[in-house]
C-alpha cells in the first residue's frame, strides 16, 4: 500500500512538473500573436510583433500596378499619403489576448484546440487629394480626343486611327483605394470611357497622301488605283483625256491575244514581247497589221476601237498606227471634250487613267477564269491567254516609275510611256497586302522633265505600296 502511495505521489508531482513546464512555454506563446489571427487578411499567427509589423509593411508598401487599357504604370502607396496605423491594430491583436483566460487558454494550448481563425481589418489613411492628383496626371497624358486615320507624305506611311479615351477619375478613386487596401489583389483596371471608333483606312487617304506628295508640282496630274480584292477605287481627275503614249500599247496586246487562234507562235511571242518590254513602235505597228488587221494596220486601228468601245473604254482609241505623220480626223471623247482641264493630248492617239486601269483589272481577272473580257469573248480569250498577257508585261523592267517605288522582288506588270509634256505608267502590282491597279500620268505644259517626274512617280508607288501592306 505504501508503495502505492508513494508511486502516485511520484507520478503527481512529475505530472506538475511538466505542467510548470508547459505553463512557462505557455507564457512565451502568449507573448507572440495568437495562432488563427490576420492582420489585414495576412496570416500572423504565431509571430512575434516585430514579425508580424513586418509582414504587414512589406505588404502594403509594395506599389500598385495601374492598367490604362494597354499602358501600365506604378502607384508606390507614399506618393498619395498612405500610412498603416499599425499600433491600433496590434492593440486589437493585445485586446484578443486580454478576452481569453490563462486557465482556458492554458488549457487550449496543452488540448491543441484548433482556434478560431479572426482577421483584424486592415486601419490606413491615405489622401485623397494626392490621390486625385495623381489621377489627373495620367488623365493629362494618356486621355486623347479623336483621331481619324490620316497620311503622312513626308514618310510615305498611313497612320491608323484611334477613338476618344477619357480616364473617368470618379469611378476610379474606389477601384484604386481598394487596391492601396488590399495585401494580395494590388492592380487596377483603371476605368476608362472610350468612344466610338475612328473611320476604317480606306483608299480615299491616298488623297491626302497624293496631295502631300504633289504639293510643289507644277503641272497637272491625274491617279487611278483599285484595290482587285475588294473593288474599292480612288480616283483624282481619272476621266481626264491624256497621250495614248506607249501605254496604249497594252489595248494592242489585249486585241492581239483575241485575234489569235491558240497560242502565238515563236515570231508572234517575240513581237509581242519585244512590244511590251521594249516599246517598239514597230512591233505594236506588226501587230496592228498581221495579227489585228489580217494585212492593214489601219484596219487593225479599226478594230481596236471597236473592241475597246465594245469592253466600255469610251476615252480610248487610236486614228492611226504609231508615228504616222498625217494629222487624223479628230476623234471625240466625253474626256477630250472637257473644257475644265486641257493636257494636250495626242490627236493621234488617247486614253485616261481610268480606262487604262479597268483594262488592267479585266486582264487580272480574265487570267483567273472570270471578268469583263471573258464575259465579252467567251470563246476567243482564255484564262492562260490573259495569264501569259500578265507574264510578258511582268518582264518590262526599267528601274524606274512604279517600279522604283516597290521592294526588290515585287512583281509589276505595267506599261510605261512619255511624250514631251505627258509621263505616265500603268500596271498591276503583286503584293501580300493585296494586289492593286496603279495608274499615274503627269504633265506639264511644253516639257516635263523627266528627273521631277519619274521620283515624283515612284513616290506615288511607294506610297501606294505602303497602304497595301501598312
């Protein structure tokens, strides 16, 4: 019995032994943040108060991260007055300590109770006129009005446009306030008003473009450019009557391919070729008269205008073969009739921009199996015969013109021409921004030089490239 006795005495007082123990390392734990505590969402529990400021700190020192649609930039919380009331947050924390007893929280800590998980909200300040200000400062450089698509000449490019933006300060405030607030979700989608959309780029900014381009020249000028893929078209004085020119000879080549019963032969590939590569008058007068005219090069003429006022070229036709000297019966036109505008043009031979560009896009489209022209000779042109048409014009190359203002490797398919006061060029152009009609004549009363027209041209083309693959 005794033995007993003394085995329980032993036992109890080892038992308080270890609950002095566990009472002293108790008194520690009081001194730290009790566990399941948050200050401002951040979990401090069981952290010293040095620990658990710092955490805090660091948390809400961190910048916010403010989004302007696609601009971002940094609020740092100093820059608008915010400061942390740290101290009445940890009293709340010392309050909580306070409410539990030493016994029932003893008791907790030897049980290993789960506690009840508080969080103390956050306590700051800030100002909200600073923060008003700092609004307005990205308000003054971000906010734009309006701005239409426009073309810039001196660069050759094609600004796009972009809608009103206005930062709407008011419904910002709370948005970033929250932000400033919060330890974890620190960035803003700033509220910002954005009105309609500007107009689409279209081909009507190259009137802009054009004008910037032509500003200091001294004669008249006249584009016609159709985009193939959609139809749309710029015109700037197309109709107007100008010098047939060699790039007549284009009309030559497509009544040439309509003649013929299958594909030319060695000789005829050679004049054609020769014709559209090299210019000869001499070819073109060959084909007028063998291929065309079956013998008479002015029965050729003949069928030429017929042909072209059949396909609804109006303002174009021949009265004669190339450098004939006897001055023709004069031809009327809608175009040559004009009495705004008079470019001299040649008796002999006429056409306008406009004409010569739709004659263009009837061979692009012909030479993939649809168009005017294969609507007009269902059986007398085909597709290969207007693709073989595009290949001989595709080798003229003279450095110069539309081709001066494309990347090496463009293809061009075109015609150029000059007389004394008109220069002009006429083609398709092969892009992966889209293929495009081009057609560019200048003149200048008695004589254009040619070192002011052909960068003047080649402007115009690099220009026009440009928009296509802005």
């Amino acid at each position: 019995m005794r033995t007993s006795r003394f085995t329980i005495f032993v036992i109890l007082i080892v038992v308080m032994f270890a609950l002095l123990y566990k009472l002293d390392d108790y008194r520690t734990y009081q001194n730290r943040t009790p566990q399941g505590v948050s200050l401002a969402s951040i979990s401090v529990g069981g952290k010293w108060e040095e620990e658990a400021l710092g955490l805090l700190g660091e948390a809400f020192s961190e910048p916010v991260k403010l989004n302007y649609l696609n601009e971002s930039l940094l609020l740092h919380p100093q820059d608008v007055g915010f400061q942390l009331k740290a101290n009445r947050m940890l009293e709340e924390v010392n309050r909580l300590k306070t409410e539990t007893s030493l016994w029932q929280g003893f008791a907790d800590y030897i049980l290993s109770a789960e506690p009840q998980p508080v969080d103390i909200p956050l306590q700051a300040s800030y100002d909200e006129e600073r923060l008003k200000d700092f609004l307005a400062d990205i308000a003054e450089e971000y906010d734009h009005p309006l701005r239409e698509p426009y073309a810039h000449a001196d660069t050759m490019t094609f600004v796009p446009g972009r809608p009103e933006e206005r930062l709407d300060i008011e419904a910002c405030l709370p948005l970033v306030v929250g932000a400033l607030n919060s330890a974890t979700d620190r960035e803003v989608d700033l509220a910002v008003n954005v009105g309609p959309p500007p107009p689409e780029p279209g081909l009507w900014m190259m009137g802009q473009m054009i004008e910037g381009i032509l500003a200091d020249f001294p004669g008249f000028y006249s584009i016609y450019i159709k985009n193939l893929a959609t139809g749309e078209e710029f015109a700037d004085d197309a109709d107007v009557a100008y010098a047939g020119m060699s790039i007549l000879k284009i009309a030559i080549m497509v009544e040439a391919y309509h003649h013929l019963d299958g594909p030319p032969d060695v000789d005829t590939t050679k004049i054609l070729t020769e014709t559209m590569t090299l210019s000869g008058n001499f070819t073109a007068n060959l084909l007028l008269r063998y291929t065309i005219g079956d013998g008479d090069a002015y029965e050729g003429v003949r069928r030429l205008n017929e042909s072209v006022r059949y396909l609804g070229l109006v303002n174009t036709f021949m009265a004669t073969p190339y450098d004939e000297d006897v001055l023709p019966q004069h031809i009327s036109t809608p175009a040559n009739q004009r009495t705004d505008v008079d470019t001299n043009p040649d008796p002999f031979m006429q056409t306008t921009p406009k004409d010569i560009g739709r004659l263009l896009e009837m061979i692009y489209q012909c030479a993939s199996g649809g168009g005017t022209l294969i609507a007009a000779y269902p059986n007398e042109l085909t597709p290969d015969e207007c693709q073989a048409m595009l290949d001989i014009m595709s080798q003229n190359h003279i450095g110069a013109l539309i081709e001066a203002g494309m990347p090496e490797g463009t293809r061009v398919a075109h015609k150029h021409g000059w007389v004394g006061d008109t220069h002009g060029d006429a083609g398709i152009v092969f892009t992966l921004g889209g293929d495009y009609v081009l057609s560019v004549y200048l003149y200048h009363k008695d004589w254009l030089e040619w070192d002011i027209s052909s960068p003047l041209i080649a402007h115009i083309s690099e220009a026009t490239y440009n928009y296509f693959n802005r």
